[in-house]
C-alpha cells in the first residue's frame, strides 16, 4: 500500500523560503502516469493546486505561484520537495504532498485527473 | 478559462438528496474529481471519472454531467457526510489543475 510521509519547516518569517520533502513508499515512483504534486488548503480560500513533477524531473505550475514555485524529484530516494521563495503571512496553510494520476478515456476522447494518495499534511505559519 | 464555480453552501435534511454542482468549461472534455475536505484531515476522494466510487465510499453519492456542469448528488444524506466539498479538473492545454471554490454541506 502506497505511503506519503511529508515533513518541514512549519514556522517562517515574512520573505523566507519553505521548504519541504515527500517520500514515497510502498509503490512506483517511477510509474509516467504518476503526477507527485503540492496542494495547499487555505483558511478562506480553500484547495489549491501548486503543482506537480514527473520522476523525469518535468515540473508544471499554477501560474500564480510560478515565478516563487520549484518541485523536484530525486528518483534515487524517491522523493519530491517544494521549494517555495518569499513566502508572506497570505501563504500560511497546510500543505499536502499528493499522487495525481491521470487516466485517458481514449474512445471518447474523454480524460480525468485525481489525487489518490495523500500525505498527513504541514501546517505552515508566516509569520511578518 | 479553466476555472470551476460552486456554490458556496447547500444544506440538507438528513436522509434527503442534495445535489452539489460545478460548472467550467474544462468540463467539456474531462470529468471531475470530487473531494470531501475536512479540518484536521487529508481531502477524501468521493468520486472520480464518469462515475466511479473509491473503495469504501457509499453508494448515496453519484455523480452526472451535463453540458459544462458536473453534478454529485447524495442520496439518503447522513451526518457524517458534512463538509467542503470541492470538484477539480485538469486543464487540457496547460495541463493544469483547478479546483472549485468548494461547497460547504450541512446536514441538518
């Protein structure tokens, strides 16, 4: 049974950097229809997505945060990590580390996405 | 636009159907995700694809389409089932992911 143990800073101060790791366990880490993603929850404004990297290293972002945002994926631990540059008293929440999965419905040309496996999740609190 | 609009809130007696919806045009091509949020806890995947349950999930929820709308709609609702709810989808240009602002259900 797939595990996702997440761990990191919880405290930071206004314009520091959060940082925080994913380990995999129990499960492929290299499988291409895994999609090792970041989501937070914020009190007010509810799930959000941060993104996501492949075991190839092939990140996407949520183009709010891109330009703070970096995940990525050491395939020899099998393990993922946010980085997330400048954080500020609004970036306080909790966040999940998360396995997306992909599916494509190829004969109607239909095709859905959803997380499957979560970890515990990280309350983060910014401090200014 | 990738976005998805719900409703901020529906309440339900309990035992009765309740019908929580979310529109967007990524809808046109994909199915929704449809998580359970609560505090202190992972969101739980309720229904996912057409119309598939995880493991574990009762048959009350199920879930339709309809044009750019996604419905889950609970049959028989129980108390347990209070919470956010939040329907996602992927974008399928950019490949990304948007969540619904979620829908908050209380089952009186």
């Amino acid at each position: 049974q797939v595990r996702l143990q997440q761990w990191g800073a919880g405290l930071l101060k206004s314009s520091e950097t959060l940082t925080l790791t994913c380990a995999v366990y129990g499960g492929s880490f290299t499988n291409p229809n895994y999609y090792w993603s970041w989501i937070r929850r914020t009190p007010g404004r509810g799930l959000e997505w941060i993104g996501e990297v492949t075991h190839r290293g092939s990140g996407k972002y949520n183009p709010s945060l891109a330009s703070r945002v970096t995940i990525s994926a050491d395939t020899s631990k099998n393990q993922f990590s946010l980085r997330f540059d400048s954080m500020t008293v609004a970036d306080t929440s909790v966040y999940y580390c998360a396995r997306g999965r992909l599916t494509t419905i190829a004969l109607v040309n239909y095709y859905y996405f959803y997380f499957d496996v979560w970890g515990k999740g990280t309350t983060v609190t910014v401090s200014s | 636009s990738s976005e998805l609009t719900q409703a901020p809130a529906v309440s339900v007696a309990l035992g009765q159907r309740v019908m929580i919806s979310c529109q967007g045009d990524t809808l046109r091509v994909s199915y929704a995700t449809w998580y359970r949020d609560r505090p202190g806890q992972a969101p739980l995947i309720v229904l996912f694809g057409k119309n598939q349950r995880p493991s574990g999930i009762p048959d009350r929820f199920s879930g339709s389409y309809s044009g750019n709308t996604a419905s889950l709609t609970i049959t028989g609702a129980q108390a347990e089932d209070e919470g956010d709810y939040y329907c996602s989808s992927r974008d399928s240009g950019a490949g990304h992911l948007v969540f619904g602002g979620g829908t908050k259900l209380s089952v009186l």
